[in-house]
C-alpha cells in the first residue's frame, strides 16, 4: 500500500452526521450561551463586544470567569491566568488525541483543533477507546456547539431576561452529566477504574488545597500517570492499523 | 497591569483571551509532535483522557448542591442500566430540575 505519511481517510458525510449527532446537546447549550450574553451585559460589555468574545474564545467557562472579573479597569495578566488555567484542560485534550491527528496533514489538523471544545472532544475519545477514529466529530460536533454558543450568546444580549435563571431547570448540570454518560460509555478496565480512583483523589485534592481552576489538569496527569506504569497487556486487540503499514 | 474597558482596551482584551484559548487547543497536540509515541507514552495519554471526564465531575459533584449530585447519580445509574447516553442525561437534567424544585 502506498506509504502516505498521512492516511486518515476524512469523511465529509460524517461531519454532517456529527453535526446532527450533537444538534440535541448543542439546544442546551443556547441556554448556557444565553446566560452568558446576559452576564456580560450585566458585567458592562456592549452586546458585540460579548458576541465577539463568544465568537472568538468560545470557551464557556473561561469567559463566565472573566466576565467576573470586569470592571472600569481589568488586570490584564490574573485575567489572562485565570483564562490559560479554566482552558489548560484543552492541552491535554489535544494531547489525549495526538495519535490520531498526526493522520492528518499539519494544516488540516491544526483547522480540526480550532473547534476542540468539552463535548466533541469527549465524543471523539470514547470512540477512539472504542477503536474507532473519529476526528469528523471536532468539526461537525465543534461546528454545531459553536454556533449554538454563538446564538445562544446573542439571545441573551438582546432578550436576557428569557432565561433568568437556568440552574432552576437543571441545565448548568448538562455538561455534567454529559461528560458523566461519555465516560461511563467507554471501555472499563481494571486499569481505566484504578486511575479514576487516582485522578478523583487527586482532582479534588487540587480543588481543595491548590489555586483555583487547576483540579482538572492535576486530577487528569494523576490518572494518566497509573496508565504510564500499567500497560495493558493484550493490547493487539485494540483495531489501530499501523500507520506504516 | 491593568487595561481601561474602553472600546479599544476590550478588543485587546478579547484578542488576548482569544489568543490564549487557542494556544491551549494547539499546544498539546504540538508538544505530543516532538514525542515519540511508545506504548507506554501511549497508555498514558489514553489513561489521562479517561480522567479527565473524571477530574471534572467528581469536584463538581463535592461542590454542587442535591441537585448537583442527583442529576450526576441520575444519569451514572441510566447509564450503568440503559447504556445510552442521551436518556441517561435527560434524566439526570429532569432530577436536578426537579430536586431543586422541591428543595427550593
């Protein structure tokens, strides 16, 4: 076979699919983005002003966090800390799906990471623990969440008052469980449950005595750790056709 | 330092953000390309994707409200029976709606 440094084979209709696939979690997402636009403008930003930020950071967390942190002046630099820590999670969620996006070409892979966000990522790992390379599912799934951020956004701005108070519905729980469904879907081996033992006690270890905003990289390194010194033995059972081949 | 929230100090401050964000998403995958890929390197990596789901929810669980903690058991106990996603996080959204709604 031909000895292409980059064999992904990029399914354009699967990218559709995910699109649909994450349609139903992305109307949740609205509300999230809707009472965003409305603490922003709370907070003192112009309408745009905060759909640009949605636009571009497009980070839910991260931007809630510095909203709170608006005022006549902002201190540039625990602003932009507290930024880099809320959405360090980022790195070792690219890093987690590194053996797959070194398939594609530079270019293409550094335009798939743009829309790299919780639940495509989540979505994205649990196939590949499964076998399944699915990269189509960062950009239909990213694509979906993005925009469902970005209106949700520009509802709140305009028509805060709709949505005053999301927790009352559940729906600051939506990533939550979510992010609970994917990790409870995915394989489960002795190893897999002894490193969440490890990256629970360590995760809120971190919360407890660290600075904020850290537990999650703390909690995911510790976790990752138990699988640096346990190596799944049978390992050949896993379809990842090597690259070489 | 500080920055003025006028329209130009809040563009800056935007783009910084933006920046920033962004170099989170590119710079595992940038470092993981200088990183030869051994099993081990490997198993690793994989292991930390799992905790990360981990990381995130259990502190959320300790920090959150009945609520909180009956949306999260809801939708672990649907999953565990049903091993769907979807029902398994309506449930657990419908618990906490309606935990809070009588806990007020």
């Amino acid at each position: 076979m031909s000895a292409t440094p980059y064999p992904y084979q990029w399914q354009p209709a699967r990218v559709r699919a995910e699109f649909f696939r994450l349609l139903p979690i992305s109307l949740f997402v609205v509300a999230f983005g809707a009472a965003f636009g409305l603490a922003a403008v709370q907070e003192g930003l112009e309408p745009l002003q905060a759909l640009l930020m949605s636009v571009t950071v497009f980070a839910g967390a991260s931007q809630f966090a510095a909203v709170d942190m608006w005022g006549t002046e902002v201190s540039l630099v625990p602003l932009l800390a507290v930024v880099f820590a809320i959405n360090s999670r980022h790195l070792l969620m690219g890093a987690s799906l590194y053996p797959v996006l070194r398939e594609l070409p530079p270019v293409k892979r550094y335009g798939v990471l743009l829309l790299l966000t919780d639940a495509n990522w989540a979505v994205a790992a649990q196939d590949y623990q499964n076998g399944r390379k699915n990269l189509e599912v960062i950009v239909g799934g990213g694509l979906v969440l993005w925009l469902a951020w970005v209106i949700g956004t520009i509802l709140g701005v305009y028509f805060g008052g709709l949505l005053k108070d999301p927790q009352a519905l559940g729906l600051d729980m939506v990533l939550g469980c979510f992010l609970l469904a994917m990790a409870l879907g995915g394989k489960k081996s002795p190893r897999t449950l002894v490193a969440w033992g490890v990256a629970s006690a360590a995760a809120l270890a971190a919360w407890r005595w660290l600075p904020p905003n850290i537990h999650v990289v703390v909690g995911a390194l510790a976790g990752g750790v138990v699988g640096f010194f346990w190596l799944e033995t049978g390992r050949v059972a896993k379809p990842r056709p090597d690259p070489e081949a | 330092m500080t920055v003025e929230t006028t329209p130009t100090g809040i563009l800056i401050i935007i783009a910084l953000m933006a920046v920033v964000t962004l170099a989170t998403r590119y710079g595992g995958a940038f470092v993981m390309s200088f990183v030869r890929i051994s099993p081990r390197i490997e198993s690793f990596i994989n292991t930390m994707a799992s905790s990360v789901l981990i990381a995130i929810i259990v502190p959320m669980a300790f920090s959150g409200d009945a609520g909180a903690l009956a949306a999260l058991a809801t939708t672990a106990l649907t999953m565990l029976i049903m091993q769907r996603p979807l029902p398994a996080i309506a449930a657990g959204i419908l618990a906490a709606a309606l935990v809070r709604l009588f806990t007020g």
